[in-house]
C-alpha cells in the first residue's frame, strides 16, 4: 500500500495516510470484542478522536513528524498521539488476514495495560466520575438517615446498631470519595502541565513553504 499512500500524500496533499482495518477477521472474538468496546469507551470519554481498527503503519508529512516529535512525554499512546496533532488523514481500509508466520507478542493482559493507559493520557474523566460517585454516595446516606428518623418518629421504631453503622460509613465513604476526586482534578492538570504538549501546532500551506 505504500505507493497508494504516496500518491495521496503528493498528489492529494494529505499530511498522512493511514491503513486501517475494513473489518477483524480471523481475530480471537474476545479480543475483538474488547478493542470494539475500548474505542466505544475511549470516544465517548476523551476529546480526542481514536479510530477503530486503524494502525500505527502509515506514511507522514515531514510537518506532521516535526509535530510529534515536539511532544516529549514519556508514556507514549501513539494512537493519541498521531490524531491529537490534527493535520488532514487520508484512511486507506485493507481486509485483515491470517498472519502467514509467527505470533503476535501482544498478550491480552498487555493489551489490557496499554489501553489503560490511553485512557489515562487523553481523558481524565475517570476522575471526574470518582467526584459524582462520592456525591451520589453522599446524598443516597443523608436520604438513608433521614428515612431512619422518620420510621424511628413516626412507627416508634428502635434504630438498631447496622444501620447508623451503615449510614456513617456511607457518608464518610462519599465524602472521602468526593475529596479524592477534587484532589485528582488537580492532579490531573498537573500531569498535563508536565507533558508540556504545545498549545497549538501551526501547519504551513505549501504557498507558505515557497514564501
């Protein structure tokens, strides 16, 4: 496909083409089932695009390199990477066959850990989510107190010991819960601080280039 990717890039002025597959055929269904629900996830919860079935194969525009490189992070997602960039991306889509020989070095737990991390370097939404479970924690315990005294008010209900244990536990847990998640936020402005990521990139035009 290499030649069909440079003819895109010169004659198309595409700042990179990409393979992608057209469908994940003679791929273990499990496998298949978590990636689908993974870039399901990860769409819905990062403000970055990432999609499905595409490789990290694919041929770039000097500019668009240049781009990538200035990102000096560490933990290296390259599927976030390439899109968060931006530039124009031309998806060429193949049939995904049976390898010919060897194996993939690409276990399900390493894939596991690896899409973890591209949920952690492009959405913090994970954190902001610990915050409303605190919260809705915090809320279900006041309205589980209340309920509490009223039957003991009203019905002259003895309140026995599980529940004001229940309760406690509830409201310091949702508490704790929310305070932890506040705590992320902040965190989490912090590790985007540190990956120093540019605030724009600027793409020069080829008239540009000639100027």
């Amino acid at each position: 496909m290499l030649n069909e990717m440079y003819s895109n890039i010169i004659n198309n002025n595409y700042d990179c083409v990409a393979a992608k597959r057209s469908s994940r055929k003679d791929e273990p269904k499990i496998r298949s089932f978590f990636a689908k629900k993974f870039y399901s996830i990860i769409n819905k919860i990062s403000k970055t695009e990432f999609v499905s079935g595409a490789r990290d194969f694919r041929l770039m525009t000097r500019q668009m390199v240049d781009s990538i490189l200035k990102l000096k992070e560490y933990n290296r997602f390259s599927k976030g990477i390439f899109s968060w960039v931006g530039f124009n991306i031309k998806w060429l889509e193949y049939e995904n066959v049976k390898r010919c020989a060897g194996e993939t070095k690409w276990s399900f737990f390493q894939l596991l850990l690896y899409s973890i991390d591209g949920i952690l370097a492009f959405s913090t939404v994970p954190l902001f989510l610990a915050s409303i479970l605190g919260i809705i924690m915090f809320f279900i315990s006041i309205l589980y107190i209340i309920f509490i005294i009223y039957k003991t008010l009203v019905f002259g209900e003895n309140i026995q010991g599980y529940p004001t244990i229940i309760c406690l536990i509830t409201l310091i847990g949702g508490l704790q819960l929310f305070c932890i998640g506040i705590l992320g936020q902040y965190i989490s402005k912090i590790y985007s601080e540190t990956k120093k990521r540019p605030i724009y990139i600027i793409k020069y035009s080829s008239i540009d280039n000639n100027i």
